[in-house]
C-alpha cells in the first residue's frame, strides 16, 4: 500500500506558531518532568499528539456560533439548539450535556453499579474503568483475540467476543449492572466495532435484561469505518448509521472532546424517558450544574451542536481517518509494526516489537514515547503496562495486552508535513533500538497512574 494523502476539505486562516527546542533542551525538559509526557509543557512540544481529545481546531462555523452564546442559567437557546441536534442524529428521548466524557460516567455509573457488580465491555478506557470502580464495580474486558494480534488485518478488532461474552453472562448472572460498547474501541488502538456485532451485543443483553450503553466517543469515526467495510451498509450515509448503533444501546456517555471537534463538552442520554433519565439529571444538577448547561457555557454549547454535524460529514471523516492511513503507509514501509489495520484517532506503535528488549516491568510503550520527545519534540504516550498494568487488588505491576505507543492525531491541526516528520523521527529511533533503555516508577498514585507518576531511566 503506497502512502496516499487525502486533501484537507478546509483551508487556514488562523494559525498557531510551534517553537523548536534544541535536542539538548528537550533532554533537560523530560528530565524535569519526571519523565512523564503530561508534565511536559505543552510550548516545549513540536507535535503534540498525546492526545486527539479537546485538542481539535474549530471551524469558522463554530467559533461564530460562539458569539450566539446564550449565557441564561436555565433554558438557554444553545441548549434547546443542541437538543435538536442530538434527537436527530441519536433519536434519544433525554440527552444530557456535561462538561467531559468522565463527567458522563460519574452522572451515569452510580445507577447502575454499586459494591460487588460487574460491568462486561469491549474494553473500557481508562477513565471508564475508573468510574466503574469508583462505583463499587469490577470492570472486565471482553474483546476480540485478534484485538490482540497488530499485523492481523481483520476489519473490526474491536469487536466484543461473542462466545466469550455468552460465558460471561452466566458466570456472572445477577450481578451485572451494566453492558459498555466503545466506539471505536480506544484502547484496543481505535479500532471499529461492526454493526453486526453492536447488533449481537444488544440481542444477547436485551435477552438477559441488562442495560446495554454505548461509550461514544468516536462513533463518527466508527460509522465511518462501518461504511467502508460492513459490506451491507456501503450505500448507507454516515448519519443514518450513526443513528441505528444509537438505537441498538439504552444509554450513552460521551466525551465531546473527539468526534464533536471541541476543546471542552460531553453528552449523556437515555434511550426512553424516565426514571433513569430523572436520576441522570438529578446527578447532574449536584455534580455539573442545572440539565440545561450541565456544567457548560452556552457557547460552549452551540459550538457542540455545529461541531456533531460537521463531525459526521462524510469527507472530514474521509480527510481525518485518511491522515492516520497515511502515516500507517509510511510505517508499513519502514517496517516498523503498528496495530493495523490502522484505527480511528491515531497510531498505535507496536513498542514491544520495536524494543524486545525492554521487558514490560520496564514500560517499552513509555520508553518509545519517550525517545521520540528527545528525538524530535513529538509527544506521545503510553497504552501498554505503564498505563493498563496495574493490579488493583494486589498493586502489583501485571504484563498488559497491547505495549502501545499511541500517537494520536488532533482533528484539522497538523498538516502533511508533520506526519512526514512523525514517521522520519521512528525511522531514525528504529535504527538505534536496541541502544533505548526501559524505566522504572519511583512514585504513582493510586489510580490512573500514567498521568501523575514519576519515572526514572533504568540504568
Ligand atoms: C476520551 C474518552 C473518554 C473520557 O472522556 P473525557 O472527555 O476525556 O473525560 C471516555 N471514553 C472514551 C472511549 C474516550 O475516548
């Protein structure tokens, strides 16, 4: 496969500079963060790509919606404007705005888990796991083996395990509180769930009586990805099949951040109206703020309803998930793995196959990412054992599945060149490999480590 750029379906009118550090100075700044990338400041950073979420760049359309901010504290136009957004493209009775994805989840959560519960998904990311366990609940994952398997070329490794799942539901009957389907599923390397199995899912959930609810983050991008692959919906347009995955789930939480292209927002909503959809909004009035701004500005919310319609189009999509085909081409060719076939949001290095030598005690994934800062000022991070792998009964460091370095690419902000510059940069890193060194943790948190902890190379 030869590396193809898609055109921007945009032109620029407002850019932001990049300040290019020495190799020297990027060595004292990882060193000063304690070397983990989220105490890096972000003026130190070439190419940011830590993250794809809140990161996007708005459209002309959206920063003029901005001015129609209606800052009311009840009822404000920009709210019933989103609504009629969200029941068009969701077709669900009650949707609720918060601030962030994990917002959603601290509203939605306690309803349905408490001490002793479990709750099956796809796989959780990482702050849905965590409000599964802030919850009293256990959170386990049930993807597809060839999730685990980057140079399989299977078009949705993030599919749920159908057979396992079935298991699952009788091992653990009576105490399930809740079924979670992520879209495109993050940590499996932004890889798409079909249809057909969103489908399966919601047959068997429907027929044990559990709520099935829908993280959906990235479900433009996923329907994008069912579109090009699921050989039944090929004619169907992107809207039409964002709205059946809505309607095979009760519930969703989504983070804005993403698929939405804003810097702050997140969605929650019920399929039927309710008692669930009064508690949703009870939870919301004392953790966000009253159920018409749910912890946002008006502007902020007009932004979002333009943002979830220029998110579905269907050539930003063609643009955005190009990009990331791209620069996977480019990899392919200098024969450095990746989960392929590439996802969603971003790419997901293969760090074990890159450093073998590092054990996963070491963090090969935070050892890449590393190098790649002091390389070329480009920061990524970790999804592998120093994200994932840590036990939560014994606090005990565990072999995760995947040794990612995940490069995740912000909508409508980098250009040809800099991808070209990401794949240069692993080029160069690839030739000294087995030179990198792993590192160790000299202070962590609790819970959600990777963004707190303190590292130290491994002499
Ligand atoms: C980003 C994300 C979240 C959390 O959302 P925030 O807006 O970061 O709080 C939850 N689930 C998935 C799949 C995500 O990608």
């Amino acid at each position: 496969m030869a590396a193809k750029y898609v055109m921007e379906p945009f032109r620029i009118k407002m850019v932001e500079p990049i300040r290019l550090l020495s190799r020297q100075e990027r060595e004292k700044a990882i060193s000063r963060a304690h070397y983990n990338l989220f105490y890096l400041k972000s003026e130190d950073v070439a190419i940011d790509l830590l993250s794809d979420s809140g990161s996007n760049a708005m459209s002309s359309a959206q920063w003029a919606g901005m001015m129609l901010g209606d800052e009311s504290y009840a009822g404000s136009s920009n709210y019933y404007r989103l609504m009629e957004v969200t029941t068009k493209l969701f077709g669900y009775d009650y949707v609720q705005p918060v601030h962030q994805g994990r917002a959603a989840e601290k509203v939605l959560f306690p309803l349905l888990l408490s001490e002793g519960k479990v709750a099956i998904s796809n796989m959780f990311f990482d702050t849905t796991r965590a409000h599964v366990e802030l919850a009293g609940g256990r959170a386990i994952d049930c993807v597809v083996p060839e999730a685990r398997i980057t140079q399989s070329r299977a078009p949705f490794k993030g599919n749920m395990d159908i057979e396992r799942f079935k298991l699952l539901l009788e091992e653990y009957k009576g105490r399930i509180g809740v079924v979670v389907m992520t879209v495109t599923n993050n940590s499996a390397g932004g890889q798409p769930v079909s249809l057909e199995n969103l489908r399966q899912v919601s047959e068997l959930c429907k027929e044990h009586a559990l709520p099935l609810s829908l993280d959906a983050a990235r479900f433009a991008e996923n329907a994008y990805f069912i579109k090009q692959r699921e050989e039944e919906y090929k004619n169907r347009s992107i809207e039409e099949i964002v709205y059946e995955m809505f309607q095979l789930c009760d519930y969703f939480t989504m983070s804005a951040k993403k698929d939405a292209i804003l810097n702050m927002g997140g969605l929650v909503g019920a399929r039927v109206d309710g008692e669930m959809a009064l508690s949703i909004k009870a939870n919301t009035i004392s953790f966000e703020g009253f159920s018409s701004y749910g912890g946002l500005a008006g502007r902020d919310l007009e932004a979002m309803a333009i943002g979830l319609l220029e998110g579905v189009q269907e050539d930003q999509l063609r643009y955005r998930i190009g990009q990331v085909e791209y620069l996977s081409a480019l990899l392919e060719e200098a024969g450095i793995a990746h989960q392929t076939p590439a996802g969603g949001h971003g790419l997901f290095i293969d760090a074990k196959a890159l450093l073998p030598h590092i054990p996963y005690y070491e963090f090969p994934g935070q050892a890449l990412a590393i190098e790649l800062y002091k390389e070329a000022g480009i920061r990524g991070c970790d999804v592998g054992s120093y994200m994932m792998g840590n036990d939560p009964d014994t606090r005990k460091q565990m072999e995760a599945e995947f040794e990612f370095t995940r490069l995740a690419i912000p909508r409508r902000v980098y250009t040809q060149s800099h991808l070209d510059l990401i794949a240069q940069a692993l080029i160069e890193i690839k030739k000294r490999a087995d030179r990198i060194k792993g590192y160790r943790i000299v202070w962590e948190p609790p819970i959600l480590r990777h963004f707190q902890a303190h590292l130290a190379p491994v002499e």
